[in-house]
C-alpha cells in the first residue's frame, strides 16, 4: 500500500523552464567558506552538498560563486571561470545532484562590499563611510556586467550544474544599484527605479540568452534592505512586477543587509518568518514561483508558508545548518523544529560566523558546535579567512 504524504512541502514544483522540483523545501544561498582561497571546490565541500542533497531537500544553492576574483565576498568564495578546475567543479555539481535534488550557483558580485584585502571595492558610486569606503564603476565597466554574468551561468551549465540564481540581495551589487542608499548615479543606471533596475534586467536578459531555455534562473531579492533611505517595499513589489515580464524561474524573497552597522537576516534571532507578508504581496504581482527565505524553524511555519500560498517553495539557511537531514526528518513527521542554539549578547557577524564554521563540521563530519564556542568559532572563521586571504593574493594578483 502507498501511503501519500498530506504535508505540501511534498509536492512537486514546477518551474517556468520546465524543470521540476521533487518537493518544496530549499537550501537558500550560503558562502559555506568552504573553497580552497584560490577560488576552487575542496573535497569537503564536495562532501557537504552531497550530504545535503542526501538529506531530501529538492534544491540546494551553493553561495556567492564568483566570475572573477576582482570582487569577492569572500577569500573562501568559487570563482568560476576559464581558469577555475572544472574538474572538481563537476565533482561538485555531480555530487550535489544526488537522489534527484537541483544544485544551483548563485552568482555574486559583492561591488561596494567586495572583501577589501583582497579586492578594490567599486559599487555604483563612490562612497566614504565608516567601515565602508568604495569607487565608482564607470559606464564602461558596468557595461561589461551583463556579460560576465552570462559567462558565468554559461559555465554553470556547461559543468553541469542545474541553474543559477542572481544574486541581488542583502546588500551586494546588484541589490546596491536597486538602493538609493547606494547609487546616486545621474546616468541611465541611477535616479528613478526604472534606471536603478536596468543592471539588473539587462543581466536577466544577457543570461538567459546564455543558457538554453530549460536551464533554470533564479534571482534573490531583498523585500526590504532594512535601512533607513534604503531599498524598501514599496519599489522591491514595482522590481517584482518587471521580473514578471522576463523569463525568470524563482525570485527567493531575502532582506537585510551586511552594510556595517545594519540587520542581517543571517545574524538576526527572534521569530520568522520574516518575509511571508511581503511574498503575500508580491503573490498579486507575479505569476513566477517565489521561495521565501528567512526565519523559517519549524515544520509548521513552512506548511503553512506553502499551504497559504504566499510561498511556492520555503528557503532555510540556518536550519539546514543545524540539522542537514531535516526536509526527509519534516517530510517523515519524525521532527517539527531542529535545535536552534541560543547567544547570549553574540557581536556584528558573530552568529553569521557560528553558522560558517558549523558548516565546516557538517562537512567534515565533526563534533557539533555549543552555543558556548562562539569566541573561538569568531577567531578560527577570521584566522581560515586571513589564511586563504594570502592563497587568494598568491594566484590572482
Ligand atoms: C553562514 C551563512 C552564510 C550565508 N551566505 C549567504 C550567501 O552567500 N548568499 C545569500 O544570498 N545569503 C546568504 N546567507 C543568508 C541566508 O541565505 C538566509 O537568507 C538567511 O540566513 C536567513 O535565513 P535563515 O533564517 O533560514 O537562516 C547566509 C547565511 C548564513 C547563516
């Protein structure tokens, strides 16, 4: 006798390409620090996204995969370009295919917020803040965008991995070209919204004529950068309502940003989920699939995202961290909510760093980390970063 799952997360989702996801639960974007400084797959990544894939997730992204090494997020960052070691880029893609889940890259673009050791910061404009000084891209240079974009997701496919999705959240490039805060350009790339988008619709475009029309792309969006002045909801439902006149397949629902001083979804406790009635919203305006990432802890929370219908498909982070099985643990009904550690008073980007270097044991295997080893966890995610920050500079200066 079959026995069918009443929960929705056990549905299939179909994508406008075609391609089918086999339930409703995502892995959302994570720099999992994981590549070997000189923009390369280690072996324990490789473990780690066949792990996840292995835990019954439908779709998994790989964080911030770079074209070039000139503005990265991250020393521990991909890069995925002519130079990269396709061979092991393929181990990956294979790896983290298995029992039919969809291993996607997100490609980033940190602009302003590039790593400063190992890059010169450049976003739409220059800025001189407290812990954030960056030039201006010229025209030229962001005409030259859209096309190593698509170079990048060409690559993706050509190494076998199962799409992409744009990275244009939290506040990065593309999500800085969206945000007044950002861009104060008076070209065609700045002032209204119509022109703080058009980066961004011309990578949509660019890409997509990259890969073929089965190929699936994706774009993360902030619903709010949080920011007083920032990108806010009201013009991300007006960039919602262009996405739906292109050929997208999924806009993952984020917000905050990693701007110094502000909120990170990432390092924010308190209950979830934090973008639902935003996707309510943005649900009148689109006929494309919406993933709602953020705040997600437990297995009602997701039902209901979907069950409700402001969500096609629920983005966890953190609780995949936590707990890398959990969609086959929620889609069994044997666990409703993994074991979230708690911090007390933890600093800027200390919980972000927990959860990297707890990413680390996943994929080795190791002790789970306490919510008492955050010091150390904050010191040995600085000092691997410092390490590959010198690897980096060696092979791409
Ligand atoms: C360790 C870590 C790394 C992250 N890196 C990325 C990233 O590279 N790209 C991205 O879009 N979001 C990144 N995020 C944010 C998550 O995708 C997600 O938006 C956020 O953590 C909120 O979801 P959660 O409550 O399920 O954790 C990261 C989060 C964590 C915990």
């Amino acid at each position: 006798m079959i026995i069918e799952s009443s929960s929705p997360l056990d549905q299939p989702l179909s994508l406008p390409c075609g391609v089918k996801l086999k339930n409703r639960i995502a892995k959302s974007a994570m720099s999992d620090s994981l590549g070997d400084g000189a923009g390369n797959p280690t072996n324990d990544q490789i473990t780690l996204y066949e792990r996840w894939a292995k835990g019954g997730l439908a779709l998994s992204i790989v964080g911030e995969v770079q074209g070039t090494p000139h503005f990265a997020e991250k020393p521990g960052n991909l890069i995925l370009n002519n130079h990269s070691d396709w061979e092991q880029l393929e181990r990956l893609a294979k790896a983290g295919a298995t029992d039919n889940a969809q291993l996607w890259l997100q490609l980033g673009h940190a602009g302003a917020m590039a790593d400063a050791p190992i890059s010169t910061p450049k976003g739409p404009s220059a800025l001189d803040l407290p812990g954030l000084s960056c030039g201006a891209l010229s025209l030229s240079e962001i005409h030259a965008l859209p096309a190593e974009f698509a170079r990048t997701a060409h690559l993706a496919q050509k190494l076998g991995f199962g799409g992409v999705e744009l990275h244009a959240a939290h506040g990065f490039l593309l999500n800085q070209f969206l945000s007044p805060l950002f861009n104060k350009r008076n070209d065609a790339y700045g002032g209204s919204l119509q022109n703080r988008m058009r980066l961004l619709l011309e990578v949509i475009s660019t890409v997509r004529d990259a890969v073929v029309p089965e190929f699936p792309v994706g774009i993360k969006l902030n619903a709010t950068d949080q920011l007083e002045g920032g990108f806010a909801e009201d013009e991300a439902l007006d960039v919602v309502a262009a996405l739906d006149k292109t050929n997208i397949d999924l806009i993952d629902i984020s917000g905050g940003t990693y701007f110094p001083g502000a909120a990170s979804s990432s390092d924010r406790a308190g209950a979830g989920p934090y973008f639902l009635d935003f996707a309510g919203l943005a649900r009148a305006m689109t006929r494309i699939p919406l993933m709602v990432t953020g705040g997600f802890k437990t297995l009602a929370q997701a039902e209901n995202a979907i069950g409700g219908g402001a969500a096609d498909i629920v983005g966890l982070a953190r609780a995949l961290v936590i707990d890398p099985e959990l969609p086959t643990f929620w889609l069994s009904r044997q666990r409703a909510e993994p074991p979230f550690p708690r911090f007390q008073s933890p600093p800027e980007g200390g919980v972000t760093a927990w959860y990297t270097m707890q990413i680390t044991q996943n994929a080795k295997g190791g002790t789970p980390l306490a919510p008492e080893d955050l010091e150390g966890a904050i010191y040995a995610y600085e000092s691997r970063d410092d390490e590959r920050r010198r690897i980096w500079k060696s092979k791409h200066s």
